[in-house]
C-alpha cells in the first residue's frame, strides 16, 4: 500500500525531494511554492533571481514560509563565478588570486566572510569550492576558478574554504568530483575526457577530494567528464564506478552527492536530462541540479515522473531513491538547527580575527595581496591623468556568463576621472591608437596565453607605445609585456581596484 504523507505518496515525495531546480524571476513563483508543499526540498539561485541582500533575503523567506527546512543552494564561488553580485562584480577574489598568496587563514577567512553574506540573506549551501587541480593551462572552464596546478595546495586551501563556510553554517559543496582541470572543453559544450592513467588521478585530481572528505565537507559536486581509467563508458555523474564506488566506499563521503547541471550537454546531449537523472540516482548520486538553463514547472514535472517511473518499473530501486531522498533532508537538518541557533554570527567555531569581522574588507585585502607586478626595462611613472583602457575581450564561458563586469576601466575611473574604455575582438591596434590618441594606455587581457591574437595585440600596442600598461586577470601564464604588468589572478571587482591601485601608485 502507498504511503500518503501530506496528500502526496511517499515515492513522489523522494523523487521531489532529490531536485535542486532553479526557476525565473525575484520572486518564488505559485508553482514553485506548490511543489515545496509536495516535497520538493531544496532551490538553486542563480543570478537572474538576485537584485540586492534585502530582496534576496525576502525570498528565501518566501521559500521557507512554505517550509522551514527547505535548502537554498547558489553557485557563489566568489571571484568571476558571482551569483550575489553578478551586475557589480564580486567583493571577492576567486580561488586563483587565493591560491598565489597561498596563506590558508586568508583563505578560511575570505570563506567565513562569504558565508556570513549568504547566511544572513538565508542561503545555507554553496556549490563551492572548485577543488579541481588545474594542471592544464589551455582548460576554458576551470582556469581562475582553481586554487592553482598544484595538488597539494589545491587540497590546503579547499579544507580552508570548507571550513570558513561550514564554520558559520553554510554547508560547502566541494566540486567538480572527480577532477576537471585536466580537460580542454567545457562540459557545458560537450563531454570533456580525460585519459590518464589511476596512479596520476590519485596522485592529482583526488588529493583535494580526499582532503574536503576529510574535513567533513558536507557536499559534493560532480562532473559530467569522462575518466576512461576509472569508467570509460559513462561520465562521472553517472558512473557507480565513480559515485559509489570511488567517493563513497573508497574515500569515505558519508554527505550529500549533487550533480552538477543536468541540461549541460555533456550529459543532456547523449542521455537527455529524464534518462540522465535516472542514471544519476542509480549510480549514487542524491540531488540532481537542474535550472541553470532549464527552469520552468514542465522542466520539474518530468524529472519527477521519470524517477518514478524508473522505480516503478524496477530500474531504480527504491532503496536507491528513499537514500538519496534521506541524505538531502539529513542535510537540510543541518542548515536548519544553524539558523535554529541564531544564524551565522553564533556558530561555535566561527570566532572572527582581527581584521576578518563581519563588514570588514577582507575582500579587498586579499586582492591586493594577489596582486603580481613586474616593472618593464623603463623606470615606470604612475599615471596622474585619466587613461584609455583598452580590453581585450575574449568569449566568457558559461559558468562565468557575460553579466557580470569585469576589467579596471570603472575603478580606474574612480582614481582618475575621466577614463575612457573601449573593448576589441582582434589583434589591431589601430582603432585602440586612434582612440587613445595622447593619453596612456592600459591593456587589459584575460587568459592571454590561451588567446595567440591577444598576444599579438599586445606585441604591436607595446612596440607603438612603450609606455604601456599592461593587466592580466585570468592565467598568469604569458610572458610579462608592457612599461609595468601587473596580474590580478582574477577578474572579480576588487581584482580590478587592486590593480587600478597599482597603475596610479597608490598600492598599499
């Protein structure tokens, strides 16, 4: 007999619950309410249902006044991954500009900051930290969103991060499982592959996982990328092989399994999102993250009855399901008695440093200590007049989008009013010149080393004009150009004021 719990059976219940669906607007649509009514269990924000911390804290109210445990999750990595801050930038570095210092209270402090801001808005689990190894430069998704090529410090500074959210209450979930910084193609694209062999994803992409593991991270992402040393069938997120095999009965994780997005085509293409979620499940994943592009009540509707159905006609088991649906309420537990215990600020364990209290500019400081400048052959004169910038721009990926403003052209302006910008998509400088006219220029690159015509343009505009400044805020990878080069190791906001600090002499 099936068993009704709030006039909705028991199988539909678990299947709603194992959903993480984003949806459209700044307020919780009716149907999104109906369905946490129904069992739906947790929500991801994204940065089209985010204006300002007050609305942003109106709705998770919203969401919660229909039930008090529902999980809110948001893609916040800080650094260019922003969800809160997505029109201004973030007030954040990112992993990159973290992992150069490599200072892990820094680190642990820039995390509790974050979690702070999210907490009081009601947000209680973050997908983040990326603890993927970027040990491929060329990579177009990871880059500034890794710690850095190096395992073990990739591994330091993940525990870090993990422990400055959890620490006040925001549950961390460590991404992409097993590894993506091997890859040369976005899984938003496609299905990326990586053919190396166990001895190098041991000794590589797992020692960062195995670290999260260990310091009680309470989620895990994984990736849609083929690992053909551990299943050369199926992507992570729909390997047993990887899921249940790997993360669980070899590392360990006794916490909630996310996938990462199910309409991205690395799975969507090939398996379509109803069939990948079933996989998903089955191969022990617990919730399934849907809504960065798909997010309406049909997109719900049908995950919903493909789960069911798969148990109904025996491909999932039920015990599979029933599991999952356990975990994410487990977790859902344990954001609820945090708030239950007065928020963010009364979490034992988050006693604060100096100079990392809630509302300090922790941000800011640990911009400006990422900050690598390297002085050209000439003596450099700090700019006293307002500039032209030129940025370079290359095509964003998707995880990063193209809302979000980046560059030092604003904070420049701020210092030196005035400041003109323009944005170029080729290697002429002509148009850069005729624009600049008398005054300096300042160049403004992103991943340059993975761009030949970046380099040629900046060749070129550093042969007409010697005087030159140059700005890196991806990779530090190419060689030093320019009358001063300065890398911000990110592209977040406070990135570009600690540069723009740098270009007029201010820098502390």
């Amino acid at each position: 007999m099936t068993t009704l719990v709030h006039g909705t059976d028991t199988l539909t219940r678990d299947a709603l619950t194992v959903l993480q669906p984003g949806f459209v607007g700044t307020t919780a649509p009716d149907w999104l309410l109906r369905r946490i009514g129904e069992g739906l269990s947790s929500v991801g924000l994204f940065g089209r249902n985010i204006v300002s911390p007050e609305q942003l804290t109106a709705l998770t109210a919203q969401l919660r006044a229909e039930g008090d445990d529902v999980l809110v999750a948001i893609d916040e990595e800080g650094g260019d991954v922003t969800r809160l801050e997505v029109k201004q930038g973030s007030s954040f570095p990112g992993n990159y500009a973290l992992g150069s210092v490599d200072d892990v209270e820094l680190t642990r402090a820039v995390a509790r900051e974050l979690g702070r801001r999210l907490a009081r808005c009601g947000v209680d689990l973050n997908w983040a930290p990326s603890a993927d190894v970027n040990s491929n430069a060329e990579n177009p998704v990871i880059g500034v969103r890794s710690f850095g090529p190096d395992p073990d410090l990739v591994a330091r500074h993940t525990v870090a991060y993990v422990d400055g959210l959890q620490g006040v209450g925001v549950a961390a979930c460590t991404k992409h499982f097993p590894g993506h910084g091997d890859t040369n193609v976005d899984s938003h694209d496609a299905l990326p592959r990586i053919d190396v062999d166990l001895a190098t994803l041991h000794a590589r992409e797992l020692v960062p996982f195995r670290a999260a593991v260990a310091a009680g991270t309470k989620a895990v992402m994984s990736a849609h990328i083929l690992l053909s040393a551990l299943d050369p069938h199926r992507p992570a997120t729909l390997s047993p092989q990887i899921l249940t095999g790997l993360l669980r009965q070899e590392l360990g994780f006794e916490g909630l399994i996310v996938t990462d997005g199910m309409e991205m085509q690395a799975v969507a293409a090939t398996y379509g999102i109803e069939r990948g979620s079933v996989l998903a499940i089955a191969a022990g994943a617990d919730a399934i993250c849907v809504g960065g592009g798909l997010c309406d009540e049909g997109t719900v509707l049908r995950l919903r009855d493909a789960l069911v159905n798969a148990v109904r006609t025996g491909e999932l088991p039920e015990e599979r399901l029933a599991d999952a649906a356990a975990r994410v309420r487990a977790l859902a537990a344990w954001t609820q008695s945090h708030r239950a215990r007065g928020g963010a600020e009364t979490v034992p364990g988050a006693a604060v440093q100096e100079g990392t209290a809630p509302g300090a500019d922790i941000g800011l400081v640990a911009a400006r200590r990422a900050l690598k400048v390297t002085r050209g052959e000439r003596p450099y004169t700090p700019m006293t007049s307002a500039p032209y910038v030129a940025s370079f721009t290359p095509v964003a990926n998707f995880a990063v989008g193209d809302e979000t403003p980046w560059g030092i052209a604003a904070e420049l302006g701020r210092l030196l009013p005035g400041t003109e910008t323009g944005s170029y998509a080729d290697s002429s400088v002509d148009a850069v010149l005729a624009a600049a006219g008398e005054r300096r220029i300042v160049a403004v690159v992103r991943d340059a080393h993975r761009h030949p015509w970046m380099t040629q343009a900046l060749d070129s505009l550093v042969a007409a004009r010697p005087d030159t400044v140059v700005v890196e805020m991806g990779l530090n990878e190419a060689e030093p150009r320019g009358a001063l080069h300065i890398a911000t190791h990110g592209a977040a906001r406070v990135c570009g004021r600690a540069a723009a600090e740098a270009v007029v002499g201010t820098a502390s």
